[in-house]
C-alpha cells in the first residue's frame, strides 16, 4: 500500500510516487519516443503542408535563399513559433527530412511524457496514467503529425505543459502551500502562462489552451476560498486579480509577440503606430492572418475537408502521401485515428461528463477532462466562417482529453481484479490495432490486398469537382 498525502482540508488522498510509476513512466515515453523517430527521415521528399514549413523554416534559420527556395514567408497566415522549431531541428542537423521532422518527433514525445504527469496527478492511479499516456503513444493521429514538419503538433504539446502547470498551481492552493502575497509568488501560474502563450504563437488554435488555463484557474482560486465570511470574493479578486492578468492574459501575449522577433525587417523603437514599425507589422499582420481564416478563398473545394461535427467518427482522414513501387505496392502516410480508441473514447467522454455533473465540486478531475475536450472541440463544431478548408487533423489538441477520459475511466474499474483484467485488454487491443494499421501510418510497402484490409471505406463521391466526399471515405 502506497503511502498518502492528504489536501489542507484531510480530502482526497494523494498516493505519492513509486517505483512503478517511474518505471510505467520511463517505459512509455522510451517506447513513445522510439517509434516517433524510426526512420523518421522516410519519406525524404516533401509531404502535404511540410512543402511551406519547411521552407519558411528554413528560411528563419539559413537565410539563404537558394538552400530554402525562398526569400520570405511562403505561410504567413500562422504564428511563427512553430516554424522557428521547425528551423531549430534544420539548424542541428541539416535541411534534410530527418532535420526537418526532428523537432516535431520531440514534441510528440515530450507530449505522452506530460500527459501521464497530469494523468498521474488528476486521476492519482498509476493504471490510468499508463492507459492514458500509453494510448497517446500509439495513436494514429498523434504518431503521424509527430512524423510530419507540420506545426500542429506543438499546439498539444505547449497547450497540456500549460494544464499541468496549472493543475500543480492549483494543488499548491488546496496543500495550503501557495503565498498569499506578492504578484510573482505563484512560479506555477506563470509557467502555464508562458506555456499557453507558446501554444498560441504556435498557431492560433492554441487560444483555446490560454482560455482553459484561465478558467481552471479561476474556478481553482473559488472553489478554495468559496465558503469563507462574505468578503471572500472581493478579497480574492484584490489579492489574485492582477497576479491572474499578468500570468495569464500578459504574459501569453509577450510570448506571442517574441516569437515575431527577427520575423519583419522593421525598426522596434519606433512608435507602435508608426507605418512600417516592428509593432505595426505586427498588428496588420494579424489582420491578414484573420482575413484568411475566415474567408478560405477557394479552400471549399480541397477533396481532403471535412465537417468537424465527423472528425471523431473518422469519417474523412487526410492522405500525406501515397506512392506505388514498382512490383505495384502500396506506401501510404494517413493522418486518421484509432477507430477503437476515439470511438471508445467518445462513449468515455460521455461517462465523464456525467461524473462531472453528479460530482458538481468545482475543479474536479471530470471537469477538466471534459471542459478541455470541449473548449479545443466545439468551436470548430460552431464555427461560422466561409472558411470551408478544416480537416480532421485539426482535432489534435482533443485527442491527449480523449486519453484522459478513458483513463478516467479505467481508474474507476480498476479498482476491482476484473476492471485490471479488462483495462490491460483494452490496451493490448489498442496496440493490436496501432500495429495493423502501422504501414499505412509510416510508409511501409505492403500489397494492395493487405493495403484494402485497412483503407475499408471507399464511399468517395463527390459532387463538386475536386472536392471532398459527401460519404465515409479513407481514400
């Protein structure tokens, strides 16, 4: 029996760490990490959106125009955080496929480490912080852009490093170990502040991690002083409102406006307003990037869109590559998910929020689980733009919520001999279905037969000429 720490009130036990967990924690992300960089630099040519990366990425780090094919900003509609990376890894070892995908294996990697902290935290089980970073290790989707000289794959990565701050922040306040004085007291807060505002420069998708950092940590400061005499709201607003501003709403937006350092051949001491200031080059380029997302000029007709509301069905994945060799078989780079872990996770997500619901503590592990699903996934269900170009892999922030939600799950009926039995099927079964599907996910030369097994949907329609399918289709 492990030994426990108990919160400032004697709640919710807390076991402390093993052996186990070290060895559980070290085991994954090796495992993780491992087939995240094999063969990373296969294939060597370019794939999908790696074709303006990489040159943008390049062009940050080289400078050389010919090298980069490029003088200037080829992708301009995203932050440029991501690309400076990108760059990091073509700078150590070369403008080459494996220099430029190296960064994006790091993250990846990094990712699952980060994810089986917060699990271990949030869920305090060992068995759930496995299942849930071990499935995160060998998802189809995280494992493919982890692959791939994309940016997306940073947004996760920044994004659950923020949630984990700011969970540690938060069990600081409950432990009765948080100052209560002094704006730069709670080092916690601020790294979820600089981590959020790294997923948001690295593209804009990562302003739905800042607004979860902010409302995890709102409700965190209510639920501990909730109950107090009846000043106890506008003491905390007083003693916690400029601290939660500077960490979380400044301090993002400074890490935004770094990561353009370098990026405009513009004088910083002049006047923000001055036309042609490093500051004003800055605000109009976020009107352009604006403009772009929410017009898509022609992006409707792009044959690999698909609704949002379809993305955990899976009912339309990306292909990034597809090459045939000479004895005519098949080589393919999809970017789709495990069709046993999302959809299992959906009915997770269901039971979560439920949990949530009857629970009604404010801050509990539930609400984080489902909220943060929520906040990364409905906006796109929402969404009203003429910006028609979404893709499934936009869904990537959601998918480390969707591992937690089935940890969450498992650390329920765990708790019986017949619930470890039941959650180590379900895990052998997930990398059952990581290896079937493993040569569609990294080039792997297979007959066609073999290729038809995995690529089972093949309802690919369309009605408009190049555009996407009305039906499920994996072509």
């Amino acid at each position: 029996m492990l030994p426990v720490v108990t919160d400032a009130q004697g709640q919710t036990p807390r076991p402390r760490w093993g052996r186990g967990d070290v060895i559980a924690l070290v085991f994954i992300v090796i495992v993780g990490a491992f087939l995240r960089f094999a063969d990373l630099g296969d294939p060597a040519t370019i794939m999908f959106d790696e074709v303006h990366y990489v040159k943008d990425a390049c062009w940050y780090v080289e400078g050389d125009a010919r090298l980069c094919e490029t003088d200037h900003d080829l992708n301009y509609v995203h932050p440029p955080l991501g690309k400076w990376l990108l760059g990091f890894g073509i700078g150590i070892f070369g403008h080459d496929a494996f220099g430029w995908r190296f960064m994006a294996a790091m993250a990846g990697s990094l990712t699952i480490l980060v994810l089986f902290l917060l699990a271990r935290r949030l869920l305090r089980s060992t068995i759930a912080a496995s299942l849930a970073a071990g499935l995160l290790a060998v998802d189809f989707l995280h494992f493919v852009q982890s692959r791939i000289a994309m940016l997306d794959i940073f947004v996760p990565m920044f994004g659950m490093a923020a949630i984990l701050f700011a969970v540690y922040d938060r069990d600081r306040l409950i432990d009765g170990r948080a100052q209560r004085r002094g704006l730069l007291r709670r080092p916690w807060r601020f790294a979820a502040g600089a981590a959020a505002g790294a997923a948001l420069a690295s593209k804009w998708s990562g302003v739905f991690f800042v607004i979860l950092v902010i409302v995890l940590t709102v409700v965190s400061e209510i639920a501990a002083r909730r109950g107090g005499d009846k000043g106890w709201f506008r003491r905390g607003l007083r003693e916690e409102g400029p601290s939660v501003v500077l960490a979380l709403v400044i301090l993002p937006l400074i890490v935004y406006v770094a990561a353009y350092v370098g990026r405009f051949d513009a004088p910083m001491l002049a006047m923000p307003w001055t036309q042609g200031s490093f500051w004003r080059s800055i605000w109009d380029q976020q009107f352009v990037m604006l403009d772009w997302h929410t017009r898509g000029i022609g992006s409707q007709l792009h044959p690999y869109a698909s609704p949002p509301w379809s993305w955990p069905l899976l009912k339309r994945p990306v292909s990034y590559f597809f090459e045939t060799t000479p004895s005519g078989e098949y080589m393919e780079v999809v970017a789709i998910g495990s069709p046993l872990v999302w959809w299992a996770s959906l009915v997770a997500l269901v039971y979560t929020a439920i949990s949530w619901f009857r629970d009604r503590r404010l801050g509990n592990a539930a609400g984080l689980i489902a909220g943060g699903f929520l906040i990364n996934y409905v906006p796109w269900v929402i969404q009203q733009t003429e910006r028609e170009a979404v893709f499934l892999f936009y869904l990537l922030p959601s998918v480390p919520f969707m591992c937690l939600a089935l940890g969450f799950v498992a650390a329920r009926v765990a708790r019986a001999a017949e619930g470890k039995i039941a959650v180590g099927a379900f895990a052998a079964a997930a990398v059952v279905f990581f290896v079937f599907f493993y040569p569609v996910l990294a080039k792997v030369a297979i007959p066609q037969e073999q290729w038809d097994q995995r690529i089972r949907f093949r309802d690919c329609n369309s009605t408009q000429e190049g555009g996407p399918p009305e039906g499920w289709c994996w072509i």
